[in-house]
C-alpha cells in the first residue's frame, strides 16, 4: 500500500532530502531545513536512542529508497526479484530498473516537478512512449524510447512551471533531453555512478538475501 500521508514526514524521518514536493524542496521552507530531526513527540531525542540493529539499518535503507521512488511494497519486491538473477550488481541494477520507470523519467527530465507529479501526469494520459499514450506509471522505458509530452498538454501550468525550474541540477549523461519538443530519450540503461541519490542500496541486497 502506497504512504498517502505528508510527504516532509517521509522526509524528516529519514533524516534527509528524498525530494518528494518538487520546489519546495529547494526552499527555505522545507520542513527539513527547519527541523532536522525525526517526525514525533520525541523526535529530539533520537541522538539518545540505543544504536540501530542490522536488520534496522537494512530496513530503514530500503525504506528510504522505497519513498525516493514511491513505490510500494509489492513494487519494490516484484523489481528486485527481476534483477536479482541479471548479470551485474544487484544493487546496481535495482536502482537502474527503478530509475526507467516511465514516472521516473518523466521527473528526470523535467517535465514533473516531483515523481509524484509525474504519476498524476501519466495516469491522465498527458504522456507518451515512441508517440503512443502510456498511462502505467511503471511502465520501464528501454534505451532508445522517446518519452514526450502529448502535444495537446503541453501548455498545462504545472508542466511549463516544472520545466522553468533551473535548480534540478546537471543534467544526467543517460538522458537527452529537447526542450523545444518536450522530449527526451534514455540513451542508455543508467551507471550506478551516474544515478544522483543518497543511498546504500547494498544494505537492501542483504536484507533480502537473509
């Protein structure tokens, strides 16, 4: 079942940015800045708590990149069943199956201020694969597919507004990206270096091979 609850609390209790409300995030009104410390009546006093397990810190890291990409439980376990038996690195190629999804692509370019912009944008059919309407969050875009703006929707606020964001960074190697056509391509399947999160997704490898 997807969180449906405030998306800062997500934040503050994993103690930092999982960008998930777009500019504000880039604000100084990101509840993270403000009070970075644990959601809760004694979220103050998480320095005097005895020192996480393992299992805890496994856990917390597969909850934290369960909410960078807002999936659910079933999600997370259906794609990391997927790559486990791929040639590579589990971890690596976990993270590179949840970055081509169709939802993730759509933020990546700049065509959603959040992923959970860009999930609102898919499912009222606003975007496109190779000029076919895909309307599946998680549909995994493969190297050499267009992801476009349908032509009809190109003048909706919030797409022009995400786009005029100049605050989201330098753009990814794996992605090309024409502004002018509201388009973009995967150029390739995404290196684990050249995917920009904070996360240890080893510790979710070991978490599922107990």
């Amino acid at each position: 079942m997807r969180y449906l609850g405030p998306s800062c609390r997500q934040c503050r209790r994993e103690g930092t940015k999982l960008f998930l409300k777009g500019t504000k995030c880039f604000t100084e009104k990101c509840p993270v800045e403000r009070r970075p410390y644990a959601p809760g009546q004694h979220g103050q006093n998480t320095a005097r708590r005895r020192k996480s397990s393992e299992y805890a810190k496994q856990l917390r890291e597969k909850q934290k990149i369960k909410r960078i990409y807002g999936v659910s439980e079933r999600q997370f376990r259906n794609t990391f069943q997927r790559v486990v038996s791929l040639p590579g690195i589990t971890g690596h190629e976990l993270l590179a199956s949840l970055e081509s999804r169709l939802d993730n692509m759509v933020y990546r370019m700049g065509f959603a201020s959040s992923r959970k912009a860009a999930r609102q944008l898919i499912r009222h059919r606003h975007v496109e694969v190779n000029q076919k309407t895909v309307d599946i969050p998680s549909y995994l875009v493969r190297p050499g597919q267009e992801v476009r703006v349908r032509p009809k929707s190109r003048e909706q606020v919030s797409i022009l507004t995400a786009m005029d964001q100049s605050s989201r960074g330098a753009p990814l190697s794996w992605l090309a990206v024409d502004r002018e056509s509201f388009s973009g391509r995967m150029l390739e399947r995404p290196a684990r270096a050249n995917i920009p999160i904070n996360a240890q997704e080893q510790l979710v490898v070991e978490l599922y091979s107990k």
